[in-house]
C-alpha cells in the first residue's frame, strides 16, 4: 500500500512557516503535518492570526514534547515523510530529534542537532578545520566556574543555546559580582563564555546546496547602538556589502570554509562574523533561514532567481535541480536593502503611535516585518526580542543613507505606552473585549477537557 506523502512541522506560527509551506505547496503539492506543542499557545495564536486556522494540511495534531517522538512514529506508519523543516532556532533541538525517527533523504538527527549546542559546534569545526577562527570558548553553570578556568581579559556569556541576543553579557576578567547577577537572570541555565572579539560584526545569508555548494544571497553590516551605559543593541540597522566591498572575497571564503567544516548540507544558513585585525571569527551559525524577513531579503535582493524558500525546499526534499547556477549579483548591487529594529525605554501597553503612516509613504520603505500595534504590551529595549518594530527599506545608497533612514525613523515613530492602564480604559476596550472572549473560550475548551 503507498503512503501518502508529507512533511513534518513544528508550531508554524510566523512568516517563515507559513512561506515554506506556500513553497512545498507549489513546488511538489505536498501538504504538511503541523505539530503543535502547546495547546494554550495555539489557542490564543490562532485567535490573533485567524489564517492560521485555514491552512491546507494532511493532519493537525496538538500535542506536548514530552510525547512528541511517540506522535512521529505514529506518524510513520501512515505516511512516506519527506522532510522535516527546521525554519526556528528554537524548534532545532525538537525537528532534529524528529529528523531521526524518519527515513528522510537529508541530513541526520545528531549533525542538525549541532547546530542547537553552540559549544560543541564551535568545537567541532575548529577540529574538522583548523584555519577556520573561532573563538576560544568553554561551558560555564555558575561564577565559580567562570573563574575556575582561564579566563580572557574580554569574554562574553550567553546561553548555550541561545538565539536573539538574549542573556548576552559583556564583561572583563575582574567582574565577578557583575558576572554572579548576570547568570542569576537564568538559574540552571548552560552557559557559555566565549573571549571577545572587537570589530565590525557582519551577517551572512544564504543557502548551502546538496552538492555543498555556498550560495551567499545577502551579506550585510550590522549597524550597533549604544542605548545605555550597560547596553549596546547588537543592530539597529544593517548596510548591505556590495561584491565590489573589499571586505566581500575574504568574508564569503570564511563563511565557505565554516559551512563545509559544519557538516550542514541542503539547507538554508545564517552565519555571524566579526572581522578583528586577526581577521574573521564565527561569532554563531544557524542551519535554518535566517528570522526577523531574511527570507524576503534575499529573495527581493536577487529578482533573477526562484526566491529563497522555492529553493530551499527543494533541496530539504531532496530535488536540487533548480537554481544551481551561481548567483548573479547584478540587480543585487544595484539597490542596498537594511532592516531597522526600533528602540523603545517604555514598559506597558501602547495606547497611541505616531508616524506609521508617514514610514508607509516613502518611496524606500518595503513592509514592516514588524508592526507595532495599539493594545500591544512593550517593554524597554534589551535585545533583539524586544525591540517594538522592525521595517525594512531599500534606497540607492550607501551607509549614510542608511544611517539617515535610521535617525529619521526614530525621529517620525513615535510610541506612547501606559504601564498602569486600567483594565476598562477606552484605547483598549476592542483589545480587552477579543482577549477576554478568548480567554474565556479557553478556560471553556480547557475545563471541558476539548
């Protein structure tokens, strides 16, 4: 008897989920088996993004982690699962566990798994190639293992298997009581310290085919701002590197030699460098595509091509046929193309917002690929999580106009929020009514045991 074909993922809540599996859909008409891992999270979510509940899938099963792989090989038995699509960070430890249990034509469960375990990734390439520069690192759980090893005069700490710049510390070798209150902000969390590389920080987009080919799609500058005395914002912006940017041949080599020395194949990747006066040094490596509209990015960068996701699932179900070629960067260097993370020293929720409209109106302006909206709750900048918006423009030149989209974006967004705003408040009814509806439909579904 022949199974029906399909492919397995995770929560596919955002952007990304939702364009591969527009992609599968058009590429080979395969429909997908969506996993949801917490019941309460697909409740609310799909009251907020009702188009989520029309989705065209084989199966839709909610279900937890813990009986997760238990669902996978239930799965088995009823279909020929062609692939499993690890588009989040934070779904790479679960797909490649999924990856395991099914007789997928791709990478294996362990090699994917690297790329959750930053520690041993890092470590891994530095052994499978040592030209390729990484920084010195070692797991840490507590101050008295920071101390207890060599430690750098610069080093940072972050979770092993972090993602977003969340819990990123700076430090030098004699903050020990600044160390000791970073690591309480995550009790039982894995760190790891990693020395300090200064410079220019750059990010490298792209796909590396099956054939392991490195197809660099968008290779951009991160812009960092200083917010406080305590916290740089990684980027608030990004300049785009033309191929004719002195810094292109030696950045596109390294990220070439760290991706064959990672073991990745048939996947999109999303690698961060910094560039020193010793050269570059992987600052982290992604095997999934890029968040925050890196898929649209590089697919809007190279007009001439099938866009990012078209191909990319090509190559997770196994077809690499389409887009072999090198890219041609033609239409690439002709326009340069940033994403701007606003800034926010609010905290409660928005109750008035200034200048969207003027944003949508300029000629450079794209989309937003994330906008700030009445009724949402803010908190004050601290990484890239939560910053209230994010919008991306193209323009024809350079760092500066960059630099003054930037300024002048900060300048017209203007966001009010109201930390003690009563439950009854007018600006909120319409909110407040959708989510107590909700709200009650789940304390309804959930108590009735549906």
């Amino acid at each position: 008897m022949n199974k029906r074909q399909s492919y397995l993922i995770l929560n596919p809540y955002d952007e990304d989920a939702q364009s591969f599996i527009a992609a599968m859909s058009l590429a080979f008409g395969l429909r997908p088996i969506c996993i949801y891992t917490d019941p309460k999270d697909r409740f609310y979510t799909e009251r907020a993004k009702p188009h989520l509940r029309t989705l065209n899938t084989e199966e839709e099963i909610t279900t937890n982690m813990e009986s997760l792989l238990s669902v996978v090989d239930e799965l088995n038995d009823r279909y020929d699962i062609r692939a499993v699509i690890p588009f989040r960070e934070h779904y790479v430890e679960a797909s490649a566990a999924m990856l395991e249990r099914c007789n997928v034509d791709w990478m294996a469960g362990p090699d994917l798994a690297l790329f959750r375990d930053k520690h041993r990734q890092k470590s891994t390439i530095a052994q499978r190639d040592p030209s390729v520069r990484v920084p010195m690192s070692r797991l840490v759980y507590s101050e008295s293992d920071v101390f207890s090893g060599e430690v750098p005069d610069r080093f940072v700490i972050k979770p092993n298997d972090g993602a977003g710049s969340t819990n990123l510390g700076f430090f030098e070798k004699g903050d020990r009581t600044e160390v000791a209150a970073h690591l309480a902000l995550a009790p039982g969390e894995t760190w790891i310290l990693e020395e300090r590389i200064d410079g220019p920080e750059f990010r490298i987009n792209g796909l590396i085919r099956r054939d392991g080919t490195v197809q660099v799609l968008l290779l951009t500058e991160y812009i960092p701002l200083k917010i406080s005395d305590t916290f740089t914002l990684a980027y608030s912006a990004e300049v785009q590197l033309t191929t004719d940017d002195e810094r292109w041949a030696c950045l596109v080599d390294y990220a070439e030699r760290t991706l064959r020395a990672s073991g990745l194949w048939g996947s999109p990747f999303h690698l961060e460098v910094k560039v020193d006066d010793k050269g570059p040094a992987m600052i982290d490596l992604g095997g999934r595509i890029s968040s925050d509209g890196s898929g649209f990015m590089m697919s809007v960068t190279h007009p001439d091509r099938p866009d990012a996701y078209a191909v990319a699932v090509r190559d997770y179900v196994g077809d690499n046929e389409l887009a072999m070629d090198p890219p041609s960067y033609d239409s690439y260097n002709e326009y340069s193309i940033t994403s701007i993370s606003g800034i926010s020293s609010a905290e409660g929720y928005i109750v008035g917002i200034d200048g969207v409209d003027e944003v949508e109106a300029r000629p450079e302006f794209l989309r937003w690929i994330v906008k700030p909206e009445i009724g949402e709750q803010i908190t004050p900048t601290r990484d890239l999580r939560s910053c209230p918006y994010i919008a991306v423009f193209r323009h024809s030149g350079g760092r500066e106009q960059t630099l003054q989209l930037r300024d002048w974006l900060y300048e017209t967004v203007k966001i009010t929020a109201d930390p003690e705003l009563l439950p009854w408040a007018p600006v909120r009814v319409k909110g407040l009514v959708n989510k107590a509806s909700t709200r009650g439909a789940w304390l309804a579904q959930s108590r009735s045991g549906s």
